[in-house]
C-alpha cells in the first residue's frame, strides 16, 4: 500500500458518512465507494489508479477550480461532503504532503456564495423535545445569526416551518420525530446526532465556553435547559464539521414565540405571503410585492419579519414611525435608497471575515458600505432636526453606528485596486508595509536589471537578436539562435541544446535571478501574512459590523416600505389591543398589482367580537369572494408586520393567530383526499383559535356532497360563534347560500354578498361586497363564461329549471327549517347528471377531454331519461 493510500484511509475512517474530496494536486479525488457514488452523482468519469503492489482503486475526481459547481450538485442531492486539503506545500524531497480535512460540508453549513439564496437565510437547526416542551435553536454561519428558544412541543412544528432549516440536528436517540409535523414541500435535510451533543451540562460548557462567560442569564436562556441542549449541539455539530476555528456564530439571542404571531404552513401558503401559486412561484408573493429593498440583509430581514408578526402595539407603533419618516419625505426616501444601494452583504461579509475567506474586493465593499451607512445616519439625524419628523430619524440613525477604525485600517491596508492574487503583491496598499515595498521594488528592480543586461549582452557579443528568457525548469537562461553561435562569447555557459539554437546562463544572470526569485517568494509570504493578520484584526469588530449590519437591515425595510406605500397608495394603519378590524377602501395588494390602475374595486369589512363577528359572504364563483376574505387578513398581517397597508382607513386591534384555509384542494404532496385535508385543517382551528384570532375560511364542505359539506360548514359556523374558547372574528365564504340563515339565529353573524348583476343569460362580477345574502349560485352563468360548450350550458338550464320547478316549493320551506331538514328528492334521475357538470373542472380540461366529457354527459343523460 502507497503511503497515500495509508493516508487517505486513516482520514477517511473519521468521516464514514460524508464522500471525502482529497485534494491530489489540482484535482479533489474520490476513492472506492465515494469513487462509485461521485461518479454516478457527478456524471463523472469512474478511473482506477494503482496504490500499492497488486492494488488498483476505482476512483473519480474533479478540477479544483471548478470544486463549487460540484459541490452545490452533491449537497443539493442531500450528500454531506468533507474537503481534505494539502496543508503543506509539496517539495521535492520525498516526504508525503500533510493533509486534513478542513471542513465538512451539509445544507446547514453552506458558506460558499455561489451555492446560497442572496435573499434568504441558511438556516442550521437543531431540535430536541421531551414531553410536551421542546428547545428550538437556530444558526445561519454566513451571518452569524444564532437564535434559541423553548417552546411547547406543538409548536414546534410552526416555527420550524417558519424558519424553514435547510438541515436539522435531532439526537438520534429521540423516538418522537420533531419533524413529524412539517409539510414535506419543505426541502431540509435531517441530521440525527449522538445523544451526547444534545447533553445538558456539555452543552451549557460547550456555551460558556464559547462567549468566555460564567452564566448563560446574560443570553436569557439559563433556565431553559432545552433551549440550551439544543444550542448546544449547533455549536458541538459546527464544531465538527466547520473545522477551521471557532464556531463562526454571533451572540445568542433568546425569543419566545409568544412574542409572535404563530402563522402556520397552511396559512402562509393561502396568503400566499412567500410563493404564490400552487408551483411555487414567488414573482407574486406578498413578499415580493413588498419587497423594495436594496440590500441583500434588508431583503432577509423583511422576510423574516413577514414570518413573525408582532403583538405588541408600541413595538409596531415604532416600526410604523420608521416607514412613515421616509414615507413623508421624498428627497429622504430617494437619497436613502441611493445610500443603501452602494452597500453590499455586510453580514455575510462579516462571516467571511470571521473565517478568513474574505477577498479584497470584500474588504472595499465593507469600507463602502459603512461609509454609505455613515452618510445615511447623517441624513437620518439632520431630519430628525426637524419637530415634524419626530424622534424617528434620530432613532435610525442610531442605529446606524460608524466603525471608523474598520474603514480606516482598510483604507490603509488594501491597494485601492487590488491585482492579482494575493502573494503577488498587488493587493496591499504601498505604504502600509515599508518591508513589502523594499522587495516589490527589489522585485521589479531585477526585472529591469534584467532587460539592461539583455541589452548589454547583445552589444558585447554583436547578436542582435540574442534575449534573455525564463522557463520553470533552467530559470533566466541567454538563447542564441543557431546561425549566431560562433559569435557566443567563451564565458557562455551552455545548458540546452533546442532544434534552432542554443541557452547560456553567465554568473551574473545568475546572482540576478536569485535576487528576483527570492525577493518574489518573500513578498509572497509577507503579502499573504499581512492579508491574514489585517483579517484578524478586522474580525474582532465582527460584532460591530453585525450589528450595523442589522441596523441597515431595519432602515432599508422602513425605505423599502414606505417606497411600496407610496407606490401603490398605502395608509399607516392604526393599531390596538382593540377587538375590532375596520377597514376602508380595503384592497388585496398581490392581486391589485396584476389588474393594473384603477382595476382593484376596493371593499370595506367591519369586525368586532361584541357584534359583527363572523361574516357569511356569499357569491357566485368568480365574483371575489376568496380575494376579498384573503384581502382583509393579509391587510391585517401587514399591519402587524409594522407596514402600512392598502386601505384608505385601517383600524387593526391585534390579532394573536391568523387562520386561512382553502376547501377543495388535493394536497397532492402528502397523498391525502381532499375533504380530509379540509377536515384536518379545520379541525386543527377549531382547536387552536381563540377569541383573538382571525380565522379566514374559503369554500369549507366543498370537498364532499352537498348537504354533507353544508351541514359540515353550518356546523363549523356555529361552533366558532358559539364555543367561548373561540368566539373568534371569522370571514366565511361560501357558495352555499343557504348559510346566510345563520345570521338570523346567530346574533354574531352579519351576511355579505358579492354583487352581481344578471344581464339576460349572463352575469357581469362587480366586486363589490354588500350587506345580505346571495340568493342562488349562478353556477350556469359561470359554467357558460368559462366557455362550457352552448349544448351543455342549455341542458344544463334546463335541468336546472326542473329542479327548481316541482322543488323549488318544497326545497324553499325545507330550507326555513334549516339546511339538515333539507332532503333531496329521491330517484332524480338529472341531480347526480347536473352534479357531475358542476363537478367538472372546466379551466383544466383540455379540448379533447371537453368533447369526451361532452359526449358522456349526453350517453348519461339519455339513459337517465330513459329510466
Ligand atoms: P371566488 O372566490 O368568488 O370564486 P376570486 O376571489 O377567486 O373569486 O376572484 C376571481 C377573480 O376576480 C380574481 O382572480 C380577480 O382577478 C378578480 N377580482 C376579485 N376581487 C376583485 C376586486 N375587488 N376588484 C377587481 N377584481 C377582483
């Protein structure tokens, strides 16, 4: 066996899990199985190479420059990947290159940016749970973010979903699989590690030790021994794999979700607040369409804070003072906007910093940034000069603190353009280090000693294209072409003979080239030890950088939210510990960006829990009812989040949860039916809400027959007026009219409908929302616009018109003794024909599924009528 082949198998026995990249000059091989699996993962070549006496290994390898794009393919298919490089430079004598692995490679632990979302974090988590509490803690290491919390365990599940981990550590130990709960749309990898790393009294020491104190009280977490041990296995699993110094994570910060609104994975999907759409697209997100910020921290920050919105009214009063300063001054907002775009990723700068990855050109975008943010809380201060500001601009630029020593250190230290690699010595400035300068110009001296003597030489010897060269192999040499040879001086030392000529070196060539190869070596090493001394010194102000970072993070969303208000005409909400949500002129922000100026009919919705408690709206399909209901909970979770909202008046008194779910719709992912997702799903509210909460809910019952998902949803109706733990503010929409009894013996409940007007066999949508009830569905209407062919349509009128005929009566007095007293009538032969056309999902049914549709319809609908 090779002693590379020894080497590589001790080092491999420490990493079973991960595919071991190792660095063999400029390629990273893979060895055995790795080999196997790499080459398949990778679509790479699959080589063997000879390591011993009869020893021939399968291995696969890729080019080191290109180790990223690889990279990001094997994590991405969920491989952890440990990098062992050469730590030693290769010499010639025969001892083989020390090499270890330097980092280990996971989802949660990605630092390389061309494998990270700019607008999003990297989250590590790591959960434990015993009984019903579970510690919750949470780390990105680009930015140093470090957070924790204790919660009860069936909250877990939304909060993870929350911040959506790209990996998870849960001690393998652990029966109960935290992760249980979380929607498998969600792409994180789980990690399960030694019961160890999850012990308390490690992890308490392992904290301590980290942040050199004598109690976790400081961070706010010592008596919560979950939060804790789950803290502490991010710092024993980074400590592991992120191999290269300390753990790179900042202050601990501990929350409690009661701080929070708890939105769960449903109801975000609804409100479509990050994706929208079933596939995922985010171009109309509520996210994106308040996303006007200009720096990559600022755009994590607004996403982190549509995730958590407050219930605290101060809290959002101050926020709301920070969007409404730049709101009311145009030229503020405008320079502020032009500030904070010539700053760069200063948290992830930061990181890198901390992990001595950072390049020169990073460190200038760092200066430039603070600068840009200097200026900035210069402007903030001088408006806040002004009594009709109020106290806001002072307060942001506070939060704008100037590191003046950082910016001056690298203004001193780093050449304005910084050339070349670092060693070649175009990255410090001259004049920051008086010994690098000496030998640069040593360096560059010898070269023009260099060009002298070639002049010399070819005037002393008379051959005039005689010249001076450099090769790895012979170094300077003198080349003298073959029909010049006899005027070769005898001082000539010969050494290569070449096809057309011949290479000297003389004794003074030599003294040169010595001279320029060491000077060069010299300012290699001294370029590379003062870049990484600059680094170091640099990082102890990482916390100072974060914090500016964040800083800007916060104005950046207050100027990206006054600049959408602005835009598209938001007033700042007021907001209360009232139980009233009254809105004016309300309109839904996603949708009225698509419609265009002027297109949005804007509505009004008045909700208290002492009278107008839960709205029935009903309406045709089509008409708005899902925008409208949607429309008011994402006015209020806006105004939570501390923006201001799409209303021409908002009064918001807070709500604890808010609650949206969709009847009728296959949650194809998780392979469950339709109505039991819906059922699940209000179940799940039924149990949670409180008379705080907002419950927004969409077409409930419709997953199921008639009179079963109208009893159902009439059930659901009453139950939430009637449980004192709900008694919670409710929008309902339905197309079942028959709900809009309720509000007769239900003093909660207020009817609404969406108006339309029928113009002969059509209907036009107003969208408009009015005081009462819907009388009928106008399901034809609609099947007839969606583009039903006339044939159907017509059958359709007329069987609805039978129905209605011998009973309408009957169905008109069974419907004022409630909607269970309702029967339908037995052995009609059109009901089951009609609810299959109702049943058709026209906007998905391609042409020929149409025509095929069309013609079962007839078959059916003739051997109706014959029976
Ligand atoms: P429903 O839930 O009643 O079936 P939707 O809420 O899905 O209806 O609305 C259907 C379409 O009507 C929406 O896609 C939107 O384009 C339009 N719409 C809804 N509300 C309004 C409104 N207030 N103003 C203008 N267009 C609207």
């Amino acid at each position: 066996m090779t002693p590379i082949r020894r080497q590589y198998l001790k080092i491999k026995h420490s990493y079973p899990d991960a595919i071991l990249l190792f660095r063999l000059g400029d390629f990273y091989e893979t060895f055995d199985d790795d080999a196997h699996l790499a080459a398949r993962e990778l679509e790479i070549a699959l080589t063997s190479r000879s390591m011993g006496k009869n020893l021939k290994v399968p291995m696969a390898g890729v080019p080191a420059h290109a180790l990223e794009s690889y990279l990001s393919r094997l994590i991405k298919k969920g491989h952890k990947v440990a990098i062992c490089e050469q730590l030693t430079t290769p010499t010639s004598s025969r001892a083989i290159v020390e090499r270890d692995v330097v980092r280990v490679i996971t989802p949660g632990t990605l630092v390389e940016s061309g494998l990270l979302d700019v607008k999003a974090n990297n989250y590590l988590a790591a959960v434990v749970v015993e009984s019903d509490l579970a510690g919750l803690a949470y780390a990105d290491i680009t930015t140093g973010e470090f957070a924790v919390t204790q919660l009860p365990a069936d909250r877990l599940a939304p909060e993870l979903e929350r911040i959506s981990p790209a990996e998870i550590l849960t001690p393998e130990t652990d029966e109960s699989s935290p992760t249980d709960g979380l929607s498998q749309q969600d792409n994180y990898a789980v990690s399960p590690q030694p019961g160890l790393s999850f012990d308390l009294a490690l992890a308490r020491d392992a904290l301590l030790s980290h942040y050199g104190i004598l109690s976790l009280e400081s961070f706010g977490c010592e008596n919560l021994p979950l939060a804790i041990r789950a803290a502490g296995a991010i710092l024993d699993y980074l400590g592991r794999t992120y191999k290269s110094g300390k753990p790179p994570v900042g202050p601990l910060s501990t929350y409690s979700t009661n701080d929070y609104m708890t939105l769960d994975a449903h109801t975000v999907r609804n409100l479509e607040l990050f994706q929208a759409g079933r596939w995922g697209s985010s171009a109309l997100s509520l996210l994106a369409t308040l996303d006007r910020t200009r720096t990559p921290m600022g755009a994590r920050l607004l996403r982190r804070w549509l995730g958590q919105p407050l219930l605290d009214v101060a809290a959002l009063e101050s926020r709301l003072d920070g969007v409404q300063l730049f709101h009311d001054d145009a030229f503020l907002r405008q320079a502020a906007a032009a500030d904070l775009s010539r700053i760069a990723d200063l948290e992830r700068i930061g990181g890198r910093l901390e992990s001595g990855n950072v390049t020169p050109r990073e460190l200038l975008a760092l200066k430039d940034g603070i600068n840009a943010a200097a200026e900035l809380a210069g402007r903030l201060s001088e408006s806040g000069n002004s009594p009709a500001d109020g106290p806001a601009g002072l307060q942001l630029a506070r939060l704008l603190t100037p590191l003046p020593d950082v910016t001056a250190l690298i203004d001193e230290a780093v050449a304005p353009e910084p050339s070349g690699s670092l060693g070649e010595g175009g990255i410090i400035r001259p004049g920051f280090s008086p010994e690098l300068d000496r030998l640069k110009t040593l360096a560059s001296d010898s070269r023009r000693f260099i060009a002298d003597l070639e002049r010399q030489e070819r005037e002393r010897a008379g051959i005039r294209n005689l010249k001076i060269g450099y090769n790895q192999v012979f170094g300077y040499y003198i080349e003298v072409s073959k029909s010049n040879l006899a005027q070769v001086p005898p001082d000539y030392v010969r050494r290569q003979t070449l096809a057309n000529g011949e290479r000297y070196v003389i004794p003074q060539l030599k003294e040169y080239e010595a001279q320029v190869l060491a000077a060069r070596e010299q300012i290699e090493e001294l370029e590379v030890d003062l870049y990484r001394r600059l680094c170091r010194q640099l990082a102890e102000s990482v916390d100072a950088v974060n914090r500016l970072a964040h800083g800007i993070a916060q104005v950046d969303v207050f100027a990206g939210l006054s600049e959408v208000a602005v835009r598209n005409g938001y007033v700042r909400p007021q907001v209360n510990n009232s139980s009233v949500i009254a809105i004016k002129d309300g309109r839904h922000p996603v949708v009225e960006q698509t419609l265009g100026a002027g297109g949005y009919v804007p509505n009004d919705v008045y909700l208290s829990n002492d009278d107008a408690r839960i709205i029935v709206l009903t309406g045709p399909n089509m008409a708005g009812k899902s925008t409208f209901i949607r429309q008011v909970a994402i006015i209020t979770l806006m105004a939570q989040v501390g923006s201001f909202v799409p209303a021409a008046e908002a009064v918001i008194g807070l709500a604890d949860r808010i609650f949206s779910r969709v009847g009728l719709q296959d949650d194809l992912t998780t392979g469950q039916s339709t109505f039991m997702v819906e059922m699940v799903e209000t179940a799940a509210i039924l149990n949670q809400a409180t008379p705080r909460s907002l419950v927004v809910l969409d077409e409930i019952g419709r997953g199921t027959s008639t009179y079963d998902g109208l009893s159902i949803a009439r059930a659901v109706i009453e139950h939430l007026h009637n449980d004192p733990r709900l008694s919670c503010k409710c929008l309902f929409a339905t197309h079942y009219h028959e709900l809009t009894e309720l509000a007769q013996t239900l003093p909660g409940v207020r009817n609404f409908n969406v108006a339309v007007v029928e113009e002969g066999s059509d209907v036009v949508f107003l969208h408009r929302i009015a005081p009462g009830g819907a009388d009928r569905s106008y399901g034809v209407h609609v099947a007839r616009l969606a583009g039903l062919p006339p044939g159907v349509v017509n059958r359709a009128w007329e069987v609805l018109g039978d129905l209605e005929k011998p009973s309408g009566k009957s169905a008109k007095k069974a419907r004022s003794r409630g909607p269970a007293a309702m029967q339908l009538p037995l052995l009609d032969a059109s009901q089951p024909l009609l609810d299959e056309i109702l049943k058709v999902d026209v906007s998905n049914l391609t042409p020929l599924e149409a025509i095929n549709k069309l013609y079962e319809l007839q078959e059916k609908a003739r051997g109706g009528n014959s029976v």
